[in-house]
C-alpha cells in the first residue's frame, strides 16, 4: 500500500542529496496546515510540509465477475508547502526604495523555488512515475501563519492504480 507520508519524506531526502536549487530541505508531515505552527523547524532549510491529504476511490464503472464493483485506483490529493521563515519588512520585489532587489523575496525564495519546482515538476523522476501526477498548481506564500513563512504550495493529486 502506498505511504503517501514516507512517499514525501523520502523525495526531501533526494532533494537534500540533489541538493535541488541549491536549498536543504526539513520534511515534516503536520497533515493540516494548523499544525504547521506548531512543527519544529531548522530555520536555514526550506520546510517541506505535507498537509491536506485526502483520498478517493476510484472503481470500474461495470460489475466484476464476483458481483460487485473492482477498484481501479486510489486518487491521493494533498498541498506540499516548501516554506522559509523570513522576517516581516523584506522587499517582495522593489516596494522599498534603496534595498537591493537580490535581497528581495523574488530573487531570493520565489523565483528559484517557481523555476526548480513549478512547471518542472513533472521531472522529478520519483513523482512523475505515478500515472495522473501531471495535474498540480503551484501559488506564492506570503507572510503566512505566525512563523512568516514565504514560499510555494503545490496542490496535486497523485494516481495510484490498483493493480
């Protein structure tokens, strides 16, 4: 039976040997974004925070040869947050004039984690192997909860087939 939790705990792992858009990773698997708050954390490393998972069964749509319904797949949905706590007052890009825009969340967090794993995603040889994970959206974080973290959440769905 798939681990969706030990599933996303090893890929970090790869992501820390990768060493994937020259970030460290720390998975933690709070499963709802409440808890999120309350996970402890390395601050230097990109948390990777499973939370939101829900589950569907998919059957076929005709009776099987013992009388009832045969399973086909199993639809996982969940949000991967990859989140930095960075202090309040950051430029996003050039509100704040004098600051340089290296320094800014864009060009420090956002864009390197849009590029390495937004519409990329899919290269990630570990994910793309399951059938029907070529449907996610990926959406900025700002400031959220009460550790300030910044980041990325992708929403996905990841198909496992039955058989």
């Amino acid at each position: 039976m798939f681990d969706i939790v030990n599933f996303f705990k090893e890929q970090t792992e790869k992501w820390n040997e990768e060493q994937r858009c020259n970030f460290c990773y720390s998975f933690g698997a709070p499963l709802f974004n409440s808890e999120m708050n309350v996970q402890q954390t390395e601050d230097c490393c990109i948390q990777v925070f499973l939370s939101n998972v829900n589950l569907k069964s998919n059957y076929a749509q005709q009776v099987g040869m013992r009388g009832y319904k045969e399973l086909i797949s199993c639809i996982y949905t969940f949000d991967l947050f990859l989140l930095k706590q960075m202090p309040l007052g950051i430029n996003n890009y050039n509100e704040i004039a004098n600051h340089p825009i290296e320094e800014s969340k864009w060009k420090a967090l956002f864009n390197p984690l849009l590029n390495c794993f937004g519409c990329g995603i899919n290269e990630c040889n570990e994910i793309s192997n399951f059938a029907g994970y070529n449907n996610y959206s990926v959406f900025l974080v700002h400031n959220y909860l009460d550790n300030n973290y910044n980041g990325i959440k992708i929403t996905a769905s990841i198909i496992i087939n039955a058989n």
